[in-house]
C-alpha cells in the first residue's frame, strides 16, 4: 500500500559520518597500511572521525573503471596526502531518494518521466532501499523506504502534475529523511543518493539555496540532478540560474548534473546514474588534521592511472569540539 506523508522544513540537523558506524562494526576490507595494527586490536570507536567518500573513476572515454585497488589511489585534504584506512569496491547497498517535479509546468511531459522513473526503480537490488517523493507547491513522500520495485512503481505513477515548484524544500526535507536509515548493524550500512528531476526554477520554497547547499555539504550523500529544458529555456535568466543550482549542488556533493532538451531522453539518463552507483568506489581515512574547528577541508583523490578520472565530493566540514 502507498503511503503519502506531506512534510514541512524543520531546522537543519548537524552532519554525521556514515562510514564511522561501519568501522565501528568492523564491516569492508582494511586498506593496506605501512604498519599493521597488533592481530588483536579492535576495530575503531564510532567516535573516531573517519572521512567517508565515494568515488566514481572514468576512463578517458567516459567508461567506469571498476578494477582499480586501493593502492592505485591517493587522497589529499588541504593539499596533505592521506592515509587510506578502508576501501571497499564491493557494491554497497543504497539509500536514495527518487525526487520528481510534479509542478504544473511538468502536465505534458509528466507520464514519460515517470516511465523512465520506472524504469530506473526497475534495476534497483534487492538490498537497495528507496523512497519517492514528489513536489510542486508542497512536498510529499508519497511512498517511504522500501526494496518493492512494485510499491516504488505504484508511487511514480500516482505524480500528478500542478502547482509551483518548492525544489530546495524537496532536497531539504530528503536529506532529512535520510538521515532516518541509521545502520544498526555491518548489513545495514549504505550509501545515500538523491535522484532528482526538475524542469524549472525554484519558486515557491522557504529555504534558500545556500542552506540546503550547507546541509547537502555536511550530509554524505551524493546528489543526481536531472534538469529537464526546452531549447528557449537556455536563454532565460531564471533558468540559467536554475542551471547552475543543479550543477552546484551535484558538483559539491560528488553526484552529477545532466540537461535534456527531450523528455525521451530521460530513460538514458536514469540509466546513465544506476549505472555509476553501481561502479563506485567507498574510501575512507581518518584526517591528519586533528583540529576539531568546524573548517571546510578541501579534498581531492587522485589515481595511478594515466587515464583515469577520479570524481568525488569536494571537501567536507571538519567536526566541532567534543
């Protein structure tokens, strides 16, 4: 049964460090190190700060490379070179939230978009876990966390077209409802997505941009942006501003932006982003900088591979004081 819940915008949370808790249960492959830990010492506290990233490497074509081993990359933050502590390029599950623009300005375009919607929802794992959420003028989940291909269908499909649109409320309150799936134990630990098609600019939220941006910054979750144009759009200032929202926010977070001018085109889109979840890298370290001062931390990860392209989240908040 589909389950509509309509949310409102609550103040921000504080960010969290997914990947503490799998250390913290011992979970993935330890990354060679230039001294190994004594046989008998326990794995990390959860109050270690471990640095969590994931990473997508392309060849110069544009392919995933999915064979590449931990001593093939590098990791520096601030222009320091890391330690890598765990690497992982097993496919961990996923938590994701599906976004659609359900905005009056979507009413021709609305059931192609939700066929491709579909489709992506289709080639989900069975351990993957996702939710729906549609937004115009309000926000609503329109079906919670669930791995049923057949429930997350059923929920695409009820979108209906109509209304403003409230983006920054939509990715605002999905990356609250992330922050729900806490990992109890080494199976539940996942990586978090947001998926997200739009066809317009904000125009209707109660946050701005540069809360919702800080928020995502501070969350590991890598954001999708799929924004949907037609040709006289390009030209329009608030598209143009809507366009580098999108980039922005998938660029700062390690996901990726992509503009169509054709709705058909939306399948191969879909496509394109289950195929990069599907080839990443987990990394994590455990930051040289000892400083708890709350500073952005600039990160880059850099591969052995001459024709390699290494993509990741640009840097994340340092934890504040104990």
């Amino acid at each position: 049964m589909t389950h509509r819940r309509l949310l409102r915008c609550p103040a921000p949370p504080p960010g969290s460090l997914l990947l503490a808790a799998l250390l913290a249960l011992g979970g993935g492959r330890a990354a060679p190190r230039a001294q190994a830990a004594p046989p008998q010492q326990p794995s990390f506290r959860a109050s270690i700060d471990v640095v969590s990233l994931n990473v997508t490497v392309t060849d110069a074509s544009g392919h995933y490379m999915t064979d590449l081993d931990s001593d093939d990359f590098s990791v520096f933050e601030d222009g320091v070179k890391q330690d890598i502590r765990y690497f992982n390029r097993s496919s961990i599950p996923l938590a994701l939230c599906l976004l659609i623009d359900s905005s009056a300005s979507m009413e021709e375009k609305i059931a192609t978009a939700q066929d491709a919607a579909v489709g992506f929802a289709r080639r989900l794992r069975p351990h993957d876990l996702a939710e729906v959420i549609d937004f115009d003028t309000r926000v609503t989940v329109i079906q919670g966390f669930t791995s049923e291909p057949e429930a997350l269908e059923r929920a695409i499909r009820q979108t209906v077209a109509g209304g403003s649109t409230a983006l920054y409320n939509a990715i605002y309150i999905s990356l609250k409802e992330l922050k729900k799936v806490q990992a109890k134990n080494q199976e539940d630990v996942r990586r978090q997505a947001i998926i997200v098609l739009s066809d317009g600019e904000d125009t209707s939220s109660l946050v701005s941009f540069d809360e919702v941006l800080d928020l995502a910054k501070r969350s590991e979750t890598a954001i999708y942006t799929i924004g949907l144009r037609s040709r006289d759009d390009a030209t329009r200032k608030g598209f143009k501003e809507a366009d580098f929202v999108l980039r922005e926010l998938a660029q700062q977070t390690g996901g990726r932006s992509f503009f169509s001018t054709h709705v058909d085109e939306l399948a191969g889109v879909y496509d394109q982003i289950s195929d990069e979840l599907s080839s990443q890298y987990l990394i994590g370290y455990v930051s040289k900088n000892a400083r708890r001062d709350q500073s952005w931390r600039r990160v880059v990860v850099r591969t052995s591979r001459p024709d390699a392209n290494a993509r990741t989240k640009l840097g994340y908040f340092a934890p504040g004081p104990h």
